[in-house]
C-alpha cells in the first residue's frame, strides 16, 4: 500500500491570511500584507511544539503572550490555521480570560489599587488623575506607546496603602505629588529616546 | 422506538432524539431560544427545562437524551417560576421597542415572554451599549437585542464551516464579534444569512425582507444546485425567501443570492409589462395582437436555415421542449441552441463520447460518501454555494481534497493538495496523474478490463507526461502531481468535481474526455461517491439540453441525424422535420454577419454580455433582419431586438426544472405575472400558430405529458410523481421505474466506456511580447451572469457594486497600481478600464475578471476560438496586456 499522504501541500507562491480550515497542519502562516516578523518567529518553533488539536489553544496562547507581550491578530490567526480553526474562535477563547492582553503593551506598566483599603486612603483620586493626565482609561495604553494604565482589585500590601505599581516596582503610601515623579519618570520621551538610540 | 411519558401522555421516538424532540413528538409546547433541529443541542438558554421522574434537578430537554421509561412533566409552578426568572434576566438588557422590531411576530422571546405571562420587567434594566453594525447590505446588526443564545454562531460554524463569528468575553461584556471585533463586512462572512434565518430576536434581521402572509416553495432562480426557496408573499409581491428545509438538495440551506438576491427583481418595476416594437427612436408599447402580427409577418420570410432560435437555461423544461418544437416544427429549422453551448457543451460532448451520457454522472449528497474529491476549475463555493458546503462537509468528515485551480479560492484553504496550474495546460496534469498512476501500478486493471475499451491507446500516450515534463507545461511541482495521483487512485471513493474551468477552453472536450479517462483507469465510477461531476451553471441549463434546445439532438438526446428518431417526432408533431444538424450559437452569430442567418428568436437569453468577444456579437445582432427577444427585462440584447415580448419570470410559472444532478423539480406559481407578461410556452404556441402551424395546450402539464410521450428518460417522471414529493433523477423509462441517481451502475450507457487518448493542446491564443498576461474570467458570490436578476437586489449590489480585475500583488508592483487603482486591460479584439483588486488570489502573470458587469464587460476582451467539436468558446484564457489607466480616465468602459 502507499503512504497515505496528508501533510498540507501547495504550489501557491504566497499566502493569504487564512479565514478558515477543516483541517492542514504545517504550511506557512502567509499573508498579503506581510505578517510581523515577530510572530513569524514565534510561530516558527510553536509550530513543531504544539500538537494541532484543539487541546493546544490555550497552551499556544500562553506561549505567544510571553513571547510577543500580547497576542497580535497575526498570532491568532496563526494559531488558529495551526489548530484548523477559524480565527474568531480562538480569539472567543482567549477573550474569556482576563490572562490574555490584545493590545501591544506600553513601554511602561502603571497598575493603581483598588482595594478597599486603598480606595479610602485616595487611590480612587489617584487613578482619576491618571486618567486625566495621561487621557486614557484602565487597560488602556497611551497613544505615543509609554505607558499602559490598569487597576487591580486588591494587590495585598493594604498597609502601605494606597498601593501604585510601576514596571513591577511596588510604591508604597503614594500621594499626587509622588505620583507625577513617578509618571514623569515614566512617561519622559527624553529618556525613552535615549535609551533607544543607546539600544540602536 | 423509545417509550416515553410526557405529562402523562405515551409517545415513542427513535433512539437518539432527545427530550426535548419527545416533548414535540407529544405536542406538548416548552419554551426554547437555543435550540434548533440543524444545529447540535447546546443548552445555553435554560427556558426548555422539564422534570424528568426519578433524575434531580431541572434538566434542559434538548440536552437530554431521551431513554425508554422517561416520565417528563413540561410544566408545573416551580419550572414555570424557574423560566419565568430566566426571561426576567434576559429581559433586564433587552430592549422592549417591539412595536417597530422587525422581527416583532416572529420572536422567540416574544413568544416565550407571552406563554410566560411576563407583563413587566422587574429587574432593574442594565441596557447594553448601542453595537449597530451597519457595514452589511443585506443584513442588520443590533446588539442590543442579542439574547447570546449561540444560534448564530453555532450555524456559522456548523452549517456554514467558516466561523466568522464568535461569542467573545464574558460576563455583561459578552458579545458575538467578527474577529478583531471589526464591522462584520471586513470578515470573512459570506452573507448567506443561516444566521439571519436562526436569530429568534431582533438582532439580525434581514434589510429587504418583510414577514409573509404566505410561503410558497419553488426552485431558486440562480445556479444549478436546485435548492428549494420559500418565497413568502403579500398579496402579489414577494416579500421574503428562507431555505425549504424539506427540499433535500438543500435542506434548507441557501447561498447570498438564493436567500437575498431572490425576490427584488421579481417585482421590480423595470419588469417589461407590454409587448414593445421598435420604432425610428426607440420602442412603442403594442398590444399583443399588433405584435404577434408583426411577428408572424416577419417570420413568414424566413422558414427555414436562414431563421435561428436561442432557448434559455432559465426557464422550465415546458418552455424548453415548446420552444425546440417551434424552431423545428414551425420554422422548419434545427438551428436552435442556448447558453449551454458556452458553458458546458464540452461536457455533453465529451461525457457522451466517453460514457455514452452528458451528465453528471451522481448526486450532489454522494459528496458526503466520498474519501478524496478532486475538484478542478470549479469555484464551488462561490458558484454552486450549496454544493460547495457538501465538500466543506465532507471535509470536517475527513474526506481530502484536492484541488487544480489557477485562482487561490476558498477551497484552496481546505485542501490537502492545491495545485496551481497555469489556465489551459488541464490535459497535461490529468495526463501526469494518469502517468503516475501507471508507473506505480495504482490503475483498475480489472475495471479497465471488463468494464472500458481503448484503453492501450491512452496508455501510449499518457506514457510521455511524467511529473517533470508536466510540471514544466503547467507549472505544477512534480511531487504536487505524483501526491495528487496518488490520493485520487488510492481512495476507496473518490469524486470529481468540475465546471466551466474544464469545459471553456478550446480544448473543452479534450479536458473533459481526459477526466473521463482518469476516472475509468481507477474505477472511480458507478458507485456512491465516485463519479465525473460536471457541476452545471444555470438553474434549467441541464432541462434545457435535456429538451432538446440544441441543434442536433431532439428531446433525450435522440440525434436528428438519426431516421428513426426523426420518423418518431415527425409523426408526433405532424410535420417534416429536417435531417440536417442545425447551427450553434456560435456559428449562428458569425452566420448573422455574414447574412446566412436573417432573422433570430431570442427566448431568456442575453448573448451582448455572455458570449465572447461581444463587439462582434453585437455587429451580428445589428446585421439580421429580424430579431425577436422575450425576455423579463429590457436587456442589452433586447435593446437590439425588433419586437420585445413579456415574459414571467420564475416566481410567476409553473414547470418544472432538472438541476445538476438530473433531479426533475416540479413548481407552483407563487405570484401573478405583471401586467401582459405571459408564460413562455403560450408566447410560442401563439406564434407558432400565427404562422400556420397551430399549436395549443390546455395547460404547463399538457406539455409535460407530450414530451414525456416522446422522451424515454423523461417518461416516468409525471406531475403526479413529482407532485407526490418523489424524487426522480433521469433516466426515468416509466412510471414504475425509481429514476437513476447514479449512472454506468453496471455498465455505461453507451456499453462499454471508451477510452479516448488527448495529446496536450495549447491554447488557441498563447502570450506573446505584445499581450503577456493570461487572462480567465468566470463569476463570483455575489453576482449572476449578465447581473440582469442579482443586480436588481440592493444586498448583492451592495455587497458586489461593480467590476474588477484581480491582479497579483507582484505584477501591480511592476506597474506602480495600488489596490484601487485603475487599470487598462486590453486584448486583440478590445480594451477595458476598470479598478485593480490586488491580492494572491491569481498568480503573478494571470488576470481574472467577473463578466457581470457591463461598464466593464469581460466580453469585449475574450477569444471567440472555439472547441473543434463543442463549439464552446475559450473563456477561460485570451492573451492581455495590463497597463495603469490614466488617473483622468473619464469612461469606465470604452472599445478600441
């Protein structure tokens, strides 16, 4: 008997993203307009590591995430061709979780407490300025990329409250004046530049 | 059967039906939003709970199996107050705007809220956030009302296979999005409205539709399919189309142009109403006597081979077999043919040679039994939508496909093995897979030997094609043609599926006669899932070969050649008949120019926009004498004409209509013809009497019962029969007989299968420095033809508003075009402007333009070289060149 042959073949020279697939394993993640790099790479081991059932969405999910910070539309789309899926449905899992980001992350991270201990102690009022300073809402990132605003139910350090987390460094009994010090230390495109221009 | 109890009534289902299905096997009504008989049983609603003796809790009935014993109650205080909270919860975010809800009457929550006895919301309302998406003509979303009861996804994941939508986040933030959330447009829906026709609230309503007071069901007017249509009514407007679920092509399953593109045209006011003549400045409206006088007079003058007819492929068998009767019988002609000749003549041709039938040899459901289905030049899911959902589900069954197609189409992301050959080179791969299946002894030696003769002469020949040589013709990787054979040979059940990507070429019956051969090497014919499946484009294209309306066969195939068959239809229609094969459409026009033919009857047909190389159509047009067109609308061709004849339209008629799979459909009238317009037999029988050869039928059965008397493989197949919902596939020889939905079961019809060896052909016009690029037209989705029915709905237009021109992203690189961009595509016979669509979808080097649209028609551009023995037009490959149009260019279509 011969071989059965199922591995996905074609002869096509370049892809398109893909909108749906009963089945196909292997094959390029090709795109009209060329896919990120990034997620080209990424995808590049994923593919050898996880199996295509449907077991693996969540395991590849966490995998992108850490890889990229996120997950891009190209790395759904990647993953669902992967699994034979359609890319809605692989985003409809990842949404369910709070685990999964969608958007390119800042540059830097302020997440502000919420917990009732912080809350009397003014964190309300700090995550108000926030938003008014840097004009975006919780979970949101600012337009020129810096920073990235969340809020956190109760982070568990209620007396240093009220609590404000910047790129995991944990800020104790912050009031607005420490605060600015600590936005404009993040947010300062000066700085950001520099250290760009240092890393080119 | 199980027995069950239901409120303390017996009833007895079959194993595998759930409580629920019990439930309504006893009549008895339990309120349900989640569930329907299509989908699986997903349990998401909670209102169809029941208690079940002896099992805790509520369960929900449609995710109950059922079980022999069962003692179920459907509702008591408690099951009732359960329900009742549930709809309160439901209700806290659901707009109570039913008054101006279009989907008010036909509402799931409605009617559940009203066996509840709901009369106020008691919850606090917590409204979602207005999510209108507007993006889709033919459909409106309103998140608001969306109750997320996963109807709408799960029909898009289950009956559709494409997942376009999904149910994302959680919690109040929960929603059905696209992917990207994006407007529903940008994705990858294909506007076939399952989930329109599922939604039980007001969420997804359908724009140009409103509820009927009456559904009839008929045969859609588009495709070859055949699927059932439910046209609902008011009054005589047909306001509303959904799927027959009873219809078993379809099931109930309909495509964009079936579900929404259906209706509008039927009522639309341009319908020709009148008779019209022409005058010095156009047409005058006539009565019916004026023009049948006319006509009369006119024809008078040419009886005989100077008068030609063109039947339609979209109208009934009646009109078809009335029509052919009058060419012959009272024009004393068989110069009559109809579009078939430009869609698969090559295919009645090739498959009659080879087999001894010119048709599809199983039915569509025989898909589903397949392991491989080699799908070539067919773009299944765009053109016979609903066949293309077979082999999408029998893909997710785990059948394989491969696929041959120049253009990256939808299937191409499904398939196992895409190749893509350049347009023209078909023989030469299915040459290779021959080649390959010899050299590795994967050939029916035993079928080969009892069942075909011929055979050595094809061995010769194939012999020459090895993978190497046939990659360099077609462009194809070798291992791509040695994987393809081998997946097609080594199937238990394998399948091919093909259309006009085989059979427009002028090497149309070669390609034809080559997937015959391949078939018969393997045995991959005469049983469930096998077979050589042309798949035909109108929705009667295959009624009307069957009756006749070509210029060498009379009903059934009974050549005109042939004494005895001539005697027999002499004698029935009382008349001499000529013995000479009459002319094609494609001889007749060229004839015209050239004053052989004078004078043409056109019935349903618009040969200005479909046939290639349309300046020279139209020049023939303009050189006869005489040129009668009966139509629906004022077409381009009727523009032409010297009388215009009203005629119905589908929804007006009755008759009955043969699909692909040669499954004879009967149909009732669902509304009233407009104004004047007249059935096409009665237009006919009243010329042809007006000539002097009387023809006259109390009714659309009396014809069927006269072409049944004089067609063997139509003669079982009786109103009687058909109206009693059997389902007959011909041939039919009697009323006893059960029809043959799968062909050359025992032996071929012609006896043996006959072998036939095809060297590989060129295209008639191959690229050269002046005109490099390859050009294939074909259609889309969303359009129809010459758009004379599609282009009247404003779903399709709006979803397909004008023309285009695919182009490879390399080749719009070369000549600095964006997509959106205009460009020139000229050929040797013409030249259009029209916008780029830049993608993958073509290879660099190919261009492919829909011919819908007449700003700019395909047509002008097409080669009118025919297949030798066909006659079929190669549509599918001229030589172009592709230029960037000035950015001032004012004309959308201009000729050079």
């Amino acid at each position: 008997m011969k071989k059965k042959l199922v591995k996905r073949v074609s002869s096509g020279k370049t892809g398109r993203a893909l909108n749906t697939g009963s089945q196909g394993n292997g094959g390029s993640v090709g795109s009209e307009s060329r896919i990120d790099p990034a997620v080209e790479k990424w995808f590049a081991e994923a593919k050898t590591e996880f199996s295509p059932s449907r077991s693996s969405t969540i395991p590849m999910l966490q995998s992108a995430q850490t890889a990229l910070g996120y997950l891009p539309r190209d790395a759904i789309r990647a993953i669902a061709r992967h699994l034979g899926s359609a890319p809605a449905v692989v985003e409809g899992v990842a949404s369910f979780y709070a685990q999964f980001r969608f958007e390119k992350p800042g540059r830097h991270r302020i997440t502000v407490c919420g917990g009732t201990a912080c809350y009397v102690r003014g964190g309300g009022k700090l995550m108000d300025d926030l938003q008014a300073d840097l004009k975006i809402a919780p979970g949101k990132t600012t337009a020129d990329g810096a920073v990235t605003l969340e809020s956190v139910a109760c982070f568990g350090a209620c007396a240093l409250a009220p609590i404000v987390v910047l790129d995991g460094k944990v800020n104790g009994r912050v009031n607005s004046a420490a605060l600015r010090a600590l936005v404009g230390a993040a947010g300062k495109p000066v700085r950001t530049a520099r250290r760009k221009k240092a890393g080119a | 059967m199980l027995k069950l109890t239901i409120n303390g009534h017996p009833v007895a289902v079959e194993p595998g039906k759930t409580v629920l299905d019990a439930c309504r096997a006893a009549e008895a009504y339990v309120p349900t939003l989640c569930d329907d008989p299509t989908l699986d049983p997903y349990g998401a609603c909670r209102l169809c709970i029941v208690k079940v003796e002896g099992l805790r809790g509520m369960p929900s009935a449609c995710t109950t199996p059922a079980a022999d014993g069962m003692k179920v109650t459907t509702e008591d205080a408690e099951l009732q107050d359960v329900r009742r909270w549930t709809m309160q919860l439901l209700l806290a975010d659901h707009p109570l705007d039913c008054l101006t809800c279009a989907q008010s009457g036909n509402c799931g929550l409605q009617t559940a809220a009203q066996h509840l006895g709901i009369r106020e919301r008691v919850l606090r309302p917590m409204m979602r956030e207005a999510k209108i998406d507007d993006s889709n003509p033919c459909y409106a979303i309103d998140m608001r009302k969306c109750i997320l009861c996963g109807l709408c996804v799960r029909a898009c994941a289950e009956v559709q296979h494409l997942g376009a939508i999904e149910l994302v986040k959680r919690g109040y933030a929960s929603a059905v999005e696209p992917f990207g959330g994006g407007p529903i447009i940008d994705s990858t829906c294909e506007s076939c409205g399952e989930c329109v026709e599922r939604c039980p609230t007001g969420a997804l309503t359908a724009r140009t539709q409103l509820p009927p007071q009456k559904e009839v069901s008929t045969v859609c007017p588009y495709c070859g399919t055949g699927c059932r249509i439910l046209l609902g009514t008011r009054g005589d407007t047909v306001v509303s189309a959904r799927g027959d679920r009873d219809a078993p092509v379809s099931r109930g399953r309909l495509c964009v142009k079936g579900r929404f593109g259906s209706y509008e045209f039927v009522s639309s006011p341009d319908r020709l109403k009148t008779p019209l003549i022409r005058t010095a400045d156009g047409f005058r409206e006539a009565s019916w006597e004026e023009a049948l006088g006319v006509i009369a007079r006119e024809l008078k003058k040419y009886r005989g081979d100077t008068f030609g007819g063109l039947a339609s492929a979209k109208v009934t068998n009646e009109d078809n077999y009335v029509f052919q009767k009058f060419v012959r019988a009272a024009m004393g002609t068989n110069n009559v043919d109809h579009c078939a000749r430009l869609c698969h003549s090559s295919t009645v041709a090739g498959l009659a040679l080879s087999f001894g039938s010119g048709a599809m040899t199983n039915p569509s459901d025989d898909l589903l039994l397949a392991d491989v289905i080699l799908v070539t030049g067919s773009n299944t899911t765009e053109n016979h939508p609903i066949i293309g959902l077979k082999i999408r589900d029998a893909v997710e069954r785990g059948a394989r496909l491969v696929l041959f197609d120049p253009r990256r189409i939808q299937l191409a992301e499904i398939a196992t093995v895409w190749a893509r050959q350049k347009p023209g080179t078909d023989v030469a791969w299915i040459n290779g897979l021959m080649h390959v299946i010899l050299r590795e002894g994967l050939a029916n030696r035993e079928f080969i030997k009892t069942r075909t003769e011929g055979f050595e002469a094809v061995e010769k020949v194939v012999a020459w094609y090895t993978p190497e040589r046939v990659a360099q013709i077609t462009g194809v990787p070798a291992k791509l043609i040695v994987e393809a054979a081998r997946l097609y040979a080594s199937a238990e059940r394998a399948s091919i599926v093909y259309s006009m990507g085989i059979t427009q070429h002028t090497t149309g019956v070669d390609n034809v006669r080559s997937l015959a051969n391949l078939a018969m090497l393997t045995g991959q014919i005469g049983r469930p899932g096998t077979g050589v499946n042309p798949l035909r484009g109108q929705n009667n294209v295959q009624g009307a070969c069957d009756m006749g309306a070509l210029p060498d066969v009379y009903t059934g195939y009974q050549k005109v050649a042939d004494s005895g068959a001539r005697a027999k239809f002499a004698k029935a229609w009382g008349v001499e008949l000529s013995d000479k094969p009459g002319l094609t459409v494609t001889q007749m026009l060229p004839e015209a120019i050239d004053g052989k033919i004078k004078a043409l009857y056109i019935m349903g047909e618009n040969p200005v926009l479909s046939d290639a190389d349309l300046t020279h159509v139209v020049k023939a047009l303009e050189s006869l004498e005489f040129l009668v067109v009966q139509d629906i609308f004022l077409t381009e061709t009727a523009k032409l004409a010297h009388v215009v004849l009203p005629a119905t339209s589908y929804a007006e008629r009755d008759g009955c209509y043969t699909n692909t799979e040669r499954r004879v459909q009967l149909t009732q009238p669902v509304v009233a013809a407009p104004g004047q317009a007249r059935r096409d037999w009665e237009i006919l029988c009243e010329v042809a009497t007006a000539l002097g050869y009387p023809m006259h039928y109390a009714s659309t059965a009396a014809v069927n019962e006269e072409m049944r008397a004089v067609t063997p493989s139509y003669a079982g197949t009786s109103y009687a029969r058909l109206g009693a919902g059997e389902q007959l596939h011909w041939p039919c020889p009697s009323e006893e007989h059960p029809g043959t939905p799968i062909l050359h079961r025992e032996k071929f019809t012609r006896g043996l299968g006959q072998f036939h060896p095809v060297e590989y052909r060129p295209a008639a016009e191959e690229t050269d420095a002046s005109f490099p690029v390859v050009l294939t037209t074909g259609r889309m989705l969303e359009q129809y033809h010459t758009g004379t029915m599609s282009r009247r709905s404003k779903g399709l237009h709006g979803l397909a508003p004008g023309p285009f021109v695919e182009v490879n992203g390399d080749d719009a690189k070369r000549i600095r075009v964006k997509d959106g961009d205009s460009v020139r595509v000229t050929s040797r016979r013409g030249s259009i402007i029209l916008p780029a669509k830049v993608g993958s979808r073509v290879d660099a080097g190919v261009l492919f333009i829909p011919f819908h649209f007449w700003e700019a028609a395909a047509n002008v551009l097409t080669n009118s070289a025919y297949d030798p023995t066909a006659r079929i037009p190669e549509f599918k490959v001229c030589a172009v060149r592709l230029e960037r149009a000035p950015e001032a260019a004012a004309s959308l279509s201009e000729s050079t």
